[in-house]
C-alpha cells in the first residue's frame, strides 16, 4: 500500500541507522555512543575560508559567561564551518566580539530559541531583540527542535557532503563534534561541557536541512 518512491525516498532523507529501523524493522540504538556518528574528520574536513564581505550564517548558544558560535558559509549547497567563538561571557560581548571581527560582512544568525525569553543581563530585552537590534538578520523558530531531530539532520548532512568543518579554524568545533557521547537518559552528555558548541553549530543545520518524514496517503475502501 506504500507509495513506489516511498523506500527510495526514506533513503534520501534518513541516515543509514533509521533505515535498518525504519525498513528492515531492526532494533537500532540511537542513545549510545557518540551523538554525531557521522562526522568523518577526513571526509568532512573543509579548506575553506571567509571571503571578503561575503554573507556569513552564525549558529548561536546561549549560556551566561559561556556563549557559543559556529561561523559559516555556504559553497553551492554545502555548509562550511570556519570560524568558532567560544567562552565569550554574554549576548551583548558575542555581539561586539562579531561585530569587531566581520564588520564588513552581512550577519544572519541562527540562535538557541530560548534567546527569546527575558535574561538577567537586561530585564527588558531579551537575547534575539538584541541580536536584532545588533542589525543582524535572525532565523530561528519559536521553539527549539526537538534534539534527537537536530542530531538526525546534523548526521544525515555530514553523510551527504552538505556539512563540511575547517577543523584548522574550528578546531574546538571539530574536537567536540568527535567526542560529544550520550548520557544515562539518551541526551547529549551536558556535564562534558563540550556540547555548547555543537549546539551552536547544528541549530543552523536543523533550521535549514530539517529531517521531514515522508508522508503517505492510504485509501479505505469498505
């Protein structure tokens, strides 16, 4: 009752481990082991670089004293990592720290959704107004994905070439990408402290290359 396409199309969207689920009703653990499986430091090692005024896409994380940013650009439809901020104290030093380094370049920003709800750094504005009022261009979703969705994008996009890292520019990015394991309860282990910046780094990711289950239309006939 599946339509022809319908395998053919699960294996364009899917990593492999959700196919062996998916198709041939295998048990898979997705909880254990490293988050993102998928990044290969070879094939998905990237040589590029930051041109001069060209447009730049930010993934954001917001942690007081800790904020996190991935800096990328886009080559055809790929996704290259190549430059990272990390430990930068707040919202307002992040935007000075960009502001400082890519002056001459236009700024779109794909921050932690929780940016819209009021921080103690101001109790007025909240992290997003910020960026906004930064005159940065902010994408971002009223709420956050769910994370075992944002992992799934971010693995698929490595598997398909999409996602490359510059891991002599980001090299934090690049380590923690490699060694980010899950916890006890199957979420990305947090008391590593090395998933700030993955977090920075995917939320661009699942904004723009979002798994979408492939839907089906079934007929009752009686």
């Amino acid at each position: 009752y599946l339509p022809d396409d319908y395998i053919a199309t699960l294996e364009e969207t899917y990593p492999s481990e959700l196919i062996s689920a998916y198709i041939m009703g295998e048990f898979v653990n997705l909880t254990s082991g490293t988050v993102y499986n998928a990044y290969d430091r070879v094939a998905n090692r990237s040589a590029e670089t930051i041109q001069e005024k060209e447009l730049l896409f930010i993934g954001m994380d917001f942690n007081v004293t800790n904020m996190s940013a991935v800096v990328y650009v886009h080559r055809d439809k790929e996704w290259h990592a190549v430059d990272e901020l990390k430990g930068i104290y707040d919202t307002p030093a992040i935007i000075k720290t960009i502001l400082a380094r890519y002056k001459e370049h236009p700024i779109r920003v794909y921050p932690d959704a929780s940016g819209s709800s009021r921080k103690p750094v101001d109790a007025s504005v909240s992290d997003i107004s910020l960026l906004e009022s930064a005159g940065f261009s902010v994408y971002n979703h009223k709420k956050n994905p769910y994370v075992k969705d944002r992992v799934l994008s971010t693995n698929k996009a490595f598997i398909d070439k999409r996602l490359m890292i510059n891991d002599k520019m980001c090299p934090e990015y690049a380590r923690c990408m490699e060694q980010l394991t899950y916890d006890a309860n199957g979420e990305p282990d947090k008391k590593s402290n090395i998933d700030h910046l993955p977090d920075a780094g995917t939320y661009p990711i699942a904004y723009e290359m979002p798994i979408n289950k492939p839907s089906t239309k079934f007929t009752m006939r009686f």
